[in-house]
C-alpha cells in the first residue's frame, strides 16, 4: 500500500524550513475537523475496500456485564481472525507491515506469525479533550527550536501535522487520563524464554491533561511520575521518581532515585534518552518507555505521511485474567496467538540521530495510530544501518475513562534474541484512572518517606 500524498512534498528529510515550522494549519484543513477529519485529525471514512470501516465515536460505553476495577471485557470476542501471517506468506503483505515486523520472521522463521482480526476502531477519548484538540490546531505552534510547544492544551497539539516534529509532539502530549496508579509485571527472557518477574508499582500525574489545563498553567511539568520495584526480594525497594518537563532544553528532565541499601534519596541527572529502563536488564532505554518519551531534540524528524499497516490493535486477550504471563512469555517473542492484529491507518515518522549528539539507536521510524496519537510499531537502527530493536504497543480502550493505552509494551532485541514485555496485570489489580493525586505526591521529601517504611 503506497503512502498518501497528503504531506507537502517541499519539507526535506532531514531539515525542514523555518516558515512550515511555525506555520498553523490552514483555514481550509481547520474547517475538515469534525467533518472529513476528526477532532484528532484522523480520516473519517473507512478506506475504499471497506477493510478499515469508518469512526464513529469509538468504544463509548463499557460493555455489559463489565465492573470498574475488573479487567477489561473484549467486547469483539467473537471475532474470527481473517488470516495468518506466516514466514511461508510473510512476501504477500509486506506492502502491510514495517521492516521490523518482516525481519521479525526471519529471525524466528518456525514460531513467529502475526494474526490478522477484523479492524475496529475502538479509541475514544472525553469530549474535552476532542474540544481542546481542536482549539490546539488553531492555535499551537512549535518552540523556535522545536524542543517545546505553545498555545497548546490538554491533548495532542498538532491534529494536522505539518512536519515529523509536530506529529511526535502529538504522540508525547497525547491524552492520557488526569492520573493513575498501576501494578504491573515487566519481563525480560533470556533467549531460551526463562524469566524472573519483575513487579513494579507505577503513580503517574499528567496535570496536562486535565481539563482546562495548558502548557502556560502547567510550568513546562506536564507529568509527574514516581516508580517502586516491589520484586524480586534483590530489587524490592529500589524508586525513581521523575518530573518530567515539556522543553528540556529550557529545563532538563529531573529526577531522584532511592536505593533501600544506602537508604538515601539522591540526584539522577541522566534518566533521559538511551540510559538503560528501571530493572530492564539492558533490554529497554529510558526513552523507549511508552514506546517514546522524553525530549525529541536528538533527532531529525521527518513526517514521511499517512499508510494502511497491519498493527496490534485491541488487545484485550493479551490483557484477559483468563491468560497468565507465562502462557503469554516465550522464547524469542510473546505467544502471538493471544495477540491481535489489525489493518489502520498510521502516520509514518522517520528520526535520523543529529550530528554532534549521540544515541545508541542511529535512526528511527515510528508508525502512530491516526485515532489516537499513540505508537504502535517502532523499528529502532544501529549506526551500521541494520535493524536493531522492533517495539509494539498492544492497546485496548479503558472504556471507563475513556482513554487508549497500552495494555502491554514489547521490545525485540533481534540482534540477542531477547525481548522486554512490561504491563502484565493479568491477575492483579488493573489501571486506575480514578487515584487521587497531586504534585504534592511528587516530592523528594515524599520518596525519602516512602523509602524508609
């Protein structure tokens, strides 16, 4: 499938003009939000061969049967899969998939395959945030060194992306509730699948997100997030705490962290960029967390345009109570017949490293889910120009809030054969959206407290 002409073919790969980089969207693309375009800027229709169906509204109401605090009900748990992707096939649909999830079944030719459902397109977000979307893309602009945004308000502030900096800002300032509170599991499989479970309780404060809020109100902070290993016994303890800040070239991310066996609070000046993830084994840099996060200013971003992908999408099996992690955790990669595939359009963003600045991944490309903002695939390069790591977000639809997230983060190191997987909550508590908290609960004082009980 040939990527859309919807992009100006004038902006350059790797440098873009200084006039795109400020321009507004135009009179005319405003007046397609809420008509040919959502509030979110995606396409409204379905595409020509009815094989991506339009968006209605998305997931607006849990399904019957469903309590808040339980894991979440498939509510498309009667579909039957379409077709598989096998290595025998794999030729037939790489017109559908990134070079990641290719090199993915020649890495693994005898297990790896790719399930491919019926699409639905579930994301759904509060009216509020579709209402500040809007205003967004009337009135946000991009820093003069693109490292922060102005005018902009609670959700993604670029519905109509003029260049690839302002669609990753979209992914970065996405909604994604007002709070939340999370116990969930992060494995790391050696090559032949052993694994210890690592469990790691997460409170996270987006004051960005709440209604009402914008970049001004919030003091360049526009989440909170503090984060406690509580197994094993050796990691049990250990807390990162991160106050995260929109323009970190203005203001570096900052962050402290507590290790029981000093039982002190100290300074952590490089929780940024390619620094090795909390208890990842190696296996995750900070800044793949959320698939990305942090500042974009490492990176030349081009906005390569829109194109019809296969890509895990409602992943409501992999989240079920009926599967345990380690009818999920495989050698090499997860189960993939509890995983769900579908076809979406996504924009295709490509990050080629700087010049004078330096990371462990050379270039990267990125495919973000037009509904929703969020990345879905990630194909992560070494300077040798090979693929190095292939990262997936399974989401589902939080219907209660509603908000679409992950349910569970994969990161295939193709070049080691091992991969991270964070997020089971199979069978303990889900995500709340609805904790309670402030910036009062973001303190160095409150780590040190919570460190010495």
């Amino acid at each position: 499938m040939k990527i859309s002409k919807l992009i100006a073919c004038g902006l350059a790969c790797t440098l873009i003009s200084s006039t795109s980089l400020f321009a507004k969207a135009s009179k005319a693309d405003l007046a397609k939000l809420g008509g040919e375009l959502t509030s979110y800027g995606a396409i409204q229709a379905g595409n020509k061969a009815g094989t991506i169906p339009a968006w209605t509204g998305g997931i607006t109401k849990a399904p019957a049967g469903y309590k808040k605090g339980d894991n979440h009900i498939d509510p498309y748990k009667s579909d039957k899969p379409l077709y598989t992707i096998t290595p025998d096939n794999v030729d037939k649909y790489k017109d559908l998939l990134s070079p990641g999830q290719i090199a993915m079944f020649t890495r693994y030719p005898k297990t790896y395959k790719i399930v491919v459902y019926p699409s639905h397109r579930s994301a759904s977000f509060p009216k509020f945030v579709y209402d500040a979307a809007e205003n967004n893309a009337a009135n946000s602009v991009l820093t003069k060194d693109t490292n922060g945004v102005l005018n902009a308000g609670v959700t993604v502030p670029f519905p109509i992306p003029n260049n690839g900096v302002e669609a990753i800002w979209n992914h970065l300032l996405r909604y994604r509730g007002e709070q939340l509170e999370r116990k969930v599991g992060q494995a790391s499989p050696t090559s032949k699948g052993s694994y210890v479970m690592v469990t790691i309780k997460e409170n996270v404060y987006f004051p960005y997100n709440v209604e009402g809020a914008t970049v001004k109100s919030v003091k360049n902070k526009p989440a909170y997030f503090v984060q406690t290993v509580t197994a094993p016994p050796r990691r049990a303890g250990n807390i990162l705490l991160v106050h995260d800040t929109l323009n970190q070239t203005k203001e570096p991310r900052l962050a402290w962290s507590y290790n029981p066996g000093q039982r002190r609070v100290r300074r952590a000046p490089n929780i940024a960029y390619d620094t090795p993830g909390t208890a990842s084994d190696g296996q995750r840099t900070t800044d793949q967390s959320d698939i990305f996060n942090g500042s974009p200013n490492r990176y030349n971003w081009e906005l390569v345009g829109r194109k019809e992908m296969l890509v895990p999408y409602n992943s409501y099996k992999l989240h079920s109570k009926d599967v345990e992690p380690k009818d999920i955790i495989q050698a090499g990669h997860i189960n993939q017949d509890i995983s769900r595939y579908e076809l979406h359009r996504v924009w295709e963003v490509k990050g080629t490293l700087k010049k004078g600045t330096n990371h462990i991944f050379a270039s990267k490309t990125y495919y973000l889910d037009e509904d929703s903002w969020q990345i879905l695939v990630a194909d992560q390069y070494d300077s040798r120009g090979n693929i190095w790591r292939v990262s997936e977000a399974h989401c589902i639809n939080y219907y209660e809030k509603p908000v679409f997230w992950d349910t569970l983060q994969l990161h295939y190191d193709l070049q080691n054969g091992r991969y991270l997987a964070f997020g089971f909550n199979n069978q303990g508590p889900v995500d709340n959206f609805d904790v309670r908290l402030s910036k009062k609960d973001f303190t160095p004082q409150k780590l040190r407290r919570k460190g010495r009980r």
